[in-house]
C-alpha cells in the first residue's frame, strides 16, 4: 500500500476491530503527520529535527504512540454507548461477518428491548481495537552519516525505524518485507518485546511476508536459532499485488498455497524445536507449549466467492485485501486527482514497470503524476531527482555513501558514462531510457498524504507515484468503507465489470507476459544459465496449469458459474506457454556462451 496511503489508517478504522499496517520508510512524512494531529488533538507538539540524536528512531516512536493514543480514544468513544452515538455501534457491526459470535451476541442483546447500560456495559467487555501494525522493508536499510562518519549499523534506515517501533507502547505486530536482512534479523534479539513469556505471549509479533515455502522455513529457522518466533507467514502472490513485485521462479499462488497447507505442521513443529533450543541456551524463558502460527494471503483477491475459497480450501487464517481500499477514503488517504485516476484505470493503465530505484519490478499507474514530473525533466535535458529524502540512496557505484538510481546525480554521471561508450543511435536511446526511467517512488508514495491535508510540498514537489495491483482495474468507483466490508462478504458488489478474470487466471497471464518480456530480454544474446532459467520458469508454470486444471476439475459446489470459462483460460493458457517454450527453444544456439 506505499508509503503514505496507510499512514494513518489507524485513526480511521481501528476502532471497528480492523488491523492495519503503517510504513517506516519515511520519518519526514511521519514528523509532518504527528505535527498536524498534535494540533488536531490539541496535545503539545516539540518537533524531533534532524539535529536530534537518533531523531529517525524517535520521531517513529512518537508517531506511533500517538496514533495509539488516539486510536484507544476513539475505541472508547464506541464502547461508551449513549442514546446519540448508538448509530456508530450498529454502523460497526452491521460489518461484521453474520455468522460473527459478537453480531449474534448483540442481536440476541436488543431483540426484546435495547436497554443503553446493558449495551455499554456489554460493549466495554467485548469490543476490541484493531491491531496497528509496521511495515519494514528489510533492503530499505541505508547507511547513515555524520560529518562524513559512517554511523554503527543501529543507525541504518531500517535498524532506526526497528527501534523506534520496538520502544512504542504499541501491543501488535512487525511486518518485514522485500526478503531477508541477516543483520537487520539479527538486531531483533536487542528487544524484550519479541521473546515469548511462558504462555506463549509476545508483545510485538514478526510476521513474514513471503513468496513460497522455502523461504518461509529458511527464515523462520534463521529467527529461531536467535530464539525469536515467527508468528505469521503472510503468502503473497508473486506478480499479483500492488507495489513492488518479488516474481517467484514461475510457481503460482494455488501450488504454493497447499504447500503451506499440506506442511504447516512440519513448519510449525521445527521451528519450534529451534525456539525451543534457542531459548533454552539464552537462560530464556521457554513457553510451556508450542507456539500459535497463522498462514495468511493475500494477492489479486478481488471477490466474496474467491475470499472464501482462500479461506476455506487452503485453510489459512486470513485473506488480505489491498488494492481496492485506495478507493475507500474511510479507510486510506489518497489525495482526490489520483482517486479519480484510479477509477478510471483501465488493463493497460496498471502496469508492471521498471520504475523503481530498487531494481524490482513495480506496478504502477500510468500517467501518474510524479511520472510526469519525471517525463517533464528528461524534456528539459535534466533528468533525475533533487533526491531531497535519500531513503533508497543505495547504489554504490560511484559514491561510496549510496546514492539513489533515480537522482540527479546519479543519472548525470550514468549518462556521462554512456557518451563515452561508442554506441549506435538505436543502442544509446535504449540504454538511456533504462537509466532516466526510474521515478522518485520514495517521495512520490508519500505526498499523497500531504496533498489530502493540505500540508506543505516544497521539499517533496506535488507529484504523486501509486501503487495499485492489477486488480484495480476491475474496481470502477469510490466506495464507502462498509460497502467495501460488504462486497468481501458477499453482501453486495461493488465490481460492475462482467469480464473480469478468476485471481488465478489473472496471475498465470502477468507471469506468461513476464516471461515473454525476459525472453525478449534475451533473444540478442542468450547463455546457456539464461535458457536454463527460462526453461525452468516454463516449466514451473507449466506444473501450475496442471495443478489448477486437476483442482477445478475436482472441486464441486465451489465457482459454479465460472468453473467452465476458468478450465478454458487454463487451456488458452498453455497454448501460449507451449508458443513461448518453442521460443525459448529455437533461440540461436550461435547465440548461446557460457
């Protein structure tokens, strides 16, 4: 969900029990948010400058308790149920699922009479607060300077916004992402907060976000060893969520769901075993009985009926929603220009691009604003960023502080090189391109934020980069947050389109066009690794197919009305993948090195 499209989605909906998830990335952002709340809220307000030791750390830690605080408050709000604020109630569960037990309580509460003091009485003992997560991104891990001094690496981007979580009041849960950071992991071990007690209690929690089975259990055991457990592996789709897209080596979603589901059990008991040794070595309090893990989803989920095959066939705890929330302004902030942008977003509107400074693919909406700030700069032979945050200044090629791919500076020096090399015309405009295309995604995901607030954007510009999944483009109009929660029950449907493709038929087409681009990529000059890849990736996508045909052949009672049309794309499917293995084949072997 970005940067900033979540930053303060706490405030919005926790109250309604619902969890959600705020990005560390951006401390300038989220100085600039606890200043404007502070005055919203009337609390006293002492700006954390830069000039500040561990200003990063701190500003994340007053952030957050803020948003707690406030958080907590509107919780109360709701519990303390008077005569004027009992549409407030029923509004948040009328949300709920119908067959949730506090739904069936209430019902069973008022059906004969609706008796205020026994309603507040009962909501101050039932209702709870959404959790309020973060999100790490481990890579997103800068080194940081004084006076030319490379600081230790507690001062790192990622180790700062760690400790500023972990010294946060909050009881929740530290989401990592973008895969694994040895040291970053390893850090972890500095904090109480992450060790079990005897129950098997953990104040702040780790979840994984991963993208097959292997990695889970790589690092699951990893965090083990250090006595730390993992309490959620969140699977989600390679190529089929927003933001940055970590491709699998071909293999799908469905496989790699009954992955985790035919060997949770294998999971859950090793890495315990680990736990358990590890604790024990550190004079560590071991818990009497093995701990809780959840499996969760989350990737291109875009109806009831798919919500609830997730859930029931896979048996996984959760399924994530994402993407369509940017529509929901109840729930996430997203500045007006980009919500109409979005609503208008067709296929070939959401695109898997290069964009990124990170080098990973990244969807993005075409013809976003900072996009054009981008285009507009390259027009007047000055293409790059001011780059004024540096969050993702990683690229030591030239400096050895890290320096942004998207900068400037960085672009200046790339394209200095490229004049020296003695390249055709076509062969300069290709490489040029590759290196003005990356976009200040670290600013860009950001500023929407500020525009909704009306804060200042001097520093930032007013350019804006969104991160929506394919998905987006079947999502046609704004929705009201329990208008949202109703179409994932399947109360109603907010998707007017009648062609939009099952989840898994929409993923196995983004990997086919993915492996049709790194064929592209390779036809001029191929090696023998490259094929191998490419042959291997077909393959994998090719024992995808196999697994789905099998699956809805067998399944009874579940996509009734869609099964016919899913088997039939499914065929369509492996025509192209058979077309595009030839391919691969009938590369030159002139071609081929090494």
């Amino acid at each position: 969900m970005g940067i900033g499209f979540t930053i303060d989605t706490p405030l919005k909906v926790s109250q309604y029990g619902i969890d959600s998830v705020i990005s560390l990335v951006d401390d300038i952002l989220i100085e600039k948010l606890r200043k404007m709340y502070c005055g919203k809220f009337g609390r006293p307000y002492s700006e954390i400058t830069d000039k500040v030791d561990d200003f990063r750390a701190k500003r994340i830690t007053s952030y957050l308790d803020l948003i707690y605080d406030e958080s907590l408050k509107k919780l109360e709000e709701l519990k303390n149920v008077t005569a004027d604020s009992t549409t407030e109630l029923k509004k948040y569960l009328s949300m709920l699922p119908d067959t949730s037990s506090l739904k069936i309580e209430f019902k069973n509460l008022t059906k004969d009479s609706f008796n205020l003091e026994e309603i507040r009485t009962w909501a101050m003992d039932n209702l709870t607060m959404g959790s309020i997560d973060v999100n790490i991104m481990t890579k997103v891990d800068k080194e940081n300077y004084t006076k030319k001094v490379k600081l230790p690496a507690e001062y790192n981007d990622a180790h700062a916004a760690l400790r500023g979580y972990a010294n946060s009041v909050l009881n929740s849960s530290l989401i990592l992402s973008a895969g694994m950071n040895p040291r970053l992991y390893s850090y972890l071990e500095q904090f109480e907060d992450f060790y079990p007690d005897e129950n098997g209690n953990i104040k702040k929690k780790i979840v994984l976000k991963v993208s097959d089975y292997r990695s889970a259990l790589i690092q699951g055991k990893f965090l083990a060893k250090k006595g730390l457990w993992v309490s959620e592996y969140r699977i989600e789709s390679g190529l089929n969520c927003g933001g940055h897209a970590f491709a699998t080596d071909g293999f799908l979603m469905g496989p790699i769901l009954n992955q985790f589901k035919e060997e949770k059990e294998i999971l859950t008991q090793s890495v315990f075993e680990i736990l358990t040794g590890a604790l024990t070595q550190k004079n560590r309090v071991v818990p009497k009985s093995i701990l809780p893990l959840k499996i969760t989803a989350q990737g291109g989920v875009g109806t009831a009926e798919e919500h609830h095959f997730i859930l029931n066939h896979y048996n996984v705890n959760s399924v994530g929603w994402g993407t369509p929330f940017l529509l929901v302004p109840e729930a996430t902030t997203v500045d007006k220009s980009t919500i109409e942008k979005l609503v208008e977003a067709k296929e070939d509107d959401l695109y898997l691009s290069n964009i990124s400074p990170l080098g990973i693919p990244f969807h993005s909406l075409r013809g976003n604003t900072k996009d054009l700030e981008k285009s507009e700069l390259i027009e007047k032979g000055r293409p790059g960023s001011s780059c004024p945050k540096k969050f993702v200044a990683l690229n030591k090629d030239f400096l050895d502080t890290g320096i942004c791919t998207a900068s400037r500076q960085y672009q200046h020096l790339k394209i200095k090189e490229l004049d020296e090399q003695e390249l055709s015309a076509e062969e300069y405009a290709l490489n040029y391109d590759k290196i003005t295309e990356k976009s200040c995604i670290c600013v860009g995901l950001g500023t929407s934020a500020l525009l909704s607030y009306g804060l200042d954007t001097n520093t930032e510009a007013e350019g804006v980069s969104i991160c929506p999944g394919p998905s987006m483009a079947y999502f046609t109009k704004t929705a009201e947050l329990s208008e949202m929660i109703d179409h994932i029950y399947g109360r109603t449907n907010v998707i007017s389109r009648k062609d939009r493709p099952h989840m898994f038929i929409k993923e196995l087409h983004i990997y086919l066009d993915f492996l049709e681009a790194r064929i592209a990529e390779a036809s001029d000059s191929i090696t023998d690794k490259q094929r191998k890849y490419l042959l291997t990736f077909a393959g994998n996508l090719n024992d995808g197919i196999n697994y789905y045909q099998e699956l809805f052949h067998k399944i009874e009672e579940v996509f009734p009305e869609s099964k016919q049309q899913i088997l039939h794309q499914l065929d369509e499917g492996r025509k192209i993948l058979n077309n595009l293995v030839q391919e691969i084949e009938s590369l030159d072997n002139s071609l081929l090195t090494p």
